[in-house]
C-alpha cells in the first residue's frame, strides 16, 4: 500500500513538473523593449491627436503609427514620449487600443508621465516635456498600429 502511495507521488510530479516549468518559460522570454512617440494634439471638446514612434527589440527598429481621439480637450499641444515597452512576446504585441481605463497621463515638473497597457499586457511607460498649451493631454482612446 505505501509503495503505490509513492508511485502515485512519483506519476503525478512526473506531470505536474512540466506543466509548471512551461507556465515560468514563457514568463522568462517576455522582453522589454524601448519606444519613442512624437504626438500632436488639438481639439476644442473633442480633441484630435496622432503621430509616429519607434519600437526598439531583440536589436530591430519597428516604425509605429499612433492615433487616437478623446473627449475633453482644449487647446494644442506636441509631445515627444519615450520610455519603455514590457512583457513584449513578440514586437507585434506592442499592437492595439489603449482605453482610458489603462492609459493615464501626469503632468510632473512640466513634463508628461504616462503608463499605459494594451489587450495584450503590453505596458508601455514614457515620459516627456510639452509644448504647448492644452488642458487635457490624455492618451485615452490611444492606438498603436505597426507600419
């Protein structure tokens, strides 16, 4: 009885194992790549806002359109952000809608901090100073296309 107990231990680590290790490799091949974005902003209420940007990973260049339209805004505005993009699997997760539930935007010492995430867990966080004058600079509504 005490050994079948023990094969029964033995059957079950044998299985369990690898399921445990695959869920903490792909954990460990989450990368973190770096961004730049340059963003114009305008808009009286309904503000109108899109750029470009760069996303640097594994050592290649990935050129980024971003768009984007939220409520709110008065005034004009340009911003250069860069920061960083983790848990990126693939250059291509950094694609996607950024809502305003994840996406917000600080002023801090006259300069921008935003963090933001995607569909994807992509989390990309930037900061940046701005020129301009804008009451509402927010990334809400925020999209990231690849070119």
């Amino acid at each position: 009885m005490l050994s079948l107990h023990r094969g029964t231990k033995l059957c079950a680590a044998i299985v369990v194992a690898p399921i445990m290790l695959s869920g903490a490799l792909s954990l460990s091949y989450a990368e973190i790549g770096s961004v730049r974005f340059n963003i114009v902003k305008a808009g009286f209420i309904v503000g109108i806002g899109g750029g470009t940007g760069t996303l640097n990973c594994r050592g290649k260049i990935y050129g980024l359109s971003i768009g984007g339209i939220n409520v709110g805004t008065i005034g004009a505005s340009a911003v250069e952000l860069v920061g960083t993009a983790e848990n990126l699997r693939t250059a291509e997760d950094i694609v996607g809608a950024y809502t305003q539930g994840s996406a917000a935007l600080a002023v801090v010492g006259g300069g921008r901090v935003a963090q933001l995430r995607n569909a994807n867990g992509v989390v990309i966080k930037v900061s940046g100073p701005a020129i301009g004058l804008e009451a509402s600079l927010s990334l809400s509504g925020m999209t990231i296309s690849m070119e």
